[in-house]
C-alpha cells in the first residue's frame, strides 16, 4: 500500500508538515509514502507534474490524503497515477462522486437526513433558486454547494431563517457564490435546518455546534469513531445500530458519515466525505485505527 500526501510548500520532495505524522504512521504501518505537486494539478489541471516525485509501481493500491479536489481534477489524478506511475487509488472517480456530492449520497440515505434540494450551477438564476428553497417550505434551511457549505460565515453565507423569503434567499445565495467563487462545486444545495442538540455556539462564527460524530468506514466496515468538533465531550455518544448500518449503501471503499444527534434525542446523517480528504480533528486514535484499516485492505 502506498499513501500519497501533498508536498511541503518550500520543499516540493518532503511531505506538507500538515500531513507529517500521517505519513510517519504510514511508515510506521509498513507503507510505503510518496509526495504529490499539487499546485500544478490545482492551477492548470496538470496531473503529470503533480505526480512527477512518485515512484513508479506495478499495479499497486494507493490512499491519497490530503486537501479536497474537485471532482473532476480527482478523476485526473487517478487516470495520471494509473496511467503513468502504475498505481491504483482505492477510490475510483465514481466512488470519490459518491462520497463526496451531496445529490449522490442524498438518493441513498432520504430519510435519514435533512431533507434537501439542489440545482446545478449553470441552471441557478435568481428565479430557479428561489423556486428550489421554497420546495422547503416557510422554515429555516441552510445553503451549500454539492461538497462544502461557508459555516463559518453561518449569518451571511449559510443559514436563511425562511426558505420562502425571497430576499433573504438571494441575499445568502449572493453571499455564498461571491465566497466560493471559482471553489464552487456542482451547484447549489438547500438543505431543511434540523434542530439539533447544542454544545454552544462556534466562537469565530456564531455557528451553533451540536453533537456530532463523525464515522470512517473501510472495505464496508466502521474503522473508527472520532469527535466531529475539537474539544467536544469526554465520552463519544453511541450512534445507533441502525444509523451505522447506512454506511452499506454508499458505493465506496473509504469514506466518511458524520452523524449528529437532534434535539429529541434522535440521530441523522449531516453528510458524507471521500475518506481520502477527511480530517481525523486532532484524534491519534482514530488516525491509527483507519490507517492500521487501510494497510490491511485486500
């Protein structure tokens, strides 16, 4: 098994210290570690430079771990490694998709998660937006794109107290599109606001925090449990049976649910992740755990 992380800024043959004891572990674990250049891949789409410090294999599995790619730079780095340097991602372009853009992963778990609409960018004029956050009625809704939501700008860019109020709608779409600019993925994504049990509130963002969990499985199988927010509970709630066994229906071999309790004492699914750009949020344990998971995947 080979692990890939992103190359330090200044040091493009080293490992981004971000990424440091992951790559120590993975040594640690018997695997084998190389760097990518991402900044090509980013900039100009350029695969074969980002990949140019990795060793050749022959036909060998590897983990990406690093920052979030759009979907289709993924795809282009997976083709690359195939291709070029004779390595196999353990998540193929479709099962990167299916962990990481909200519409594939709402089809398999409606029910079981905030109820939720969406549009695809090119399709998102003021009135279409509009008639797409009123399907969810008068209530509260929050606004993302397909991967990632602007929480941390929770007033501005992501909660609308009335997903029927057209001014408060395009104001927060405005706000959301002007913050995620080119970083903007897929389209746009109202999902229905849940009441959830609160911690507190984020103390950057004024965000509400609420009991959170966030589960990685692999090869089908929950390899660990870690806290979603730092700092957040001594003893990490138990996440229904039943809710872990959602983790059967997403078509990918590493990935992520985050879990988060209401206020009626009841769980939903808040989103899934590629396992490959999921933070372990500062946990050893957990870390170990999903690395010791991966090593020994067949």
């Amino acid at each position: 098994m080979r692990f890939l992380y992103p190359a330090h800024p200044l040091s493009p043959r080293e490992v981004d210290p971000d990424f440091e004891a992951e790559a120590d572990l993975a040594r640690a674990l018997g695997a084998d570690v190389s760097v990518l250049h991402l900044e090509p891949l980013l900039e100009d789409g350029d695969a074969r430079r980002a990949v140019r410090f990795v060793e050749a294999a022959d036909d060998e599995r590897a983990v990406y771990r690093g920052w979030i790619l759009p979907a289709h730079l993924y795809q282009r780095l997976y083709e690359t490694l195939a291709e070029w340097k004779g390595l196999a991602l353990v998540s193929d372009p479709d099962a990167y998709r299916a962990a990481q853009h909200l519409p594939q992963a709402y089809a398999r778990l409606e029910g079981h998660t905030p109820e939720t609409v969406w549009l695809r960018a090119e399709d998102a004029t003021p009135e279409r937006v509009v008639e797409a956050a009123a399907q969810l009625g008068d209530g509260p809704a929050l606004l993302k794109d397909f991967v990632k939501s602007e929480k941390h700008a929770w007033e501005e860019a992501c909660f609308i107290p009335s997903a029927t109020d057209r001014a408060a709608v395009l104001r927060v779409a405005d706000a959301f599109r002007a913050r995620r600019g080119s970083a903007l993925e897929g389209g746009l994504v109202f999902r229905r606001f849940v009441p959830l049990r609160r911690t507190g509130v984020h103390a950057r963002s004024g965000m509400p925090v609420a009991v959170e969990v966030r589960c990685f499985f692999v090869a089908g199988a929950l390899a660990a449990r870690i806290r979603y927010w730092e700092g957040q509970m001594d003893d990490l709630p138990d996440v229904p049976e039943a809710m872990l066994a959602l983790g059967g229906r997403i078509d990918s071999p590493f990935f992520t649910m985050d879990f988060a309790q209401r206020e009626d004492g009841t769980w939903t699914v808040i989103e899934t992740g590629d396992g490959q750009v999921s933070g372990f949020q500062d946990s050893a344990e957990g870390m170990r755990a999903v690395y010791t998971a991966l090593v020994a995947m067949r």
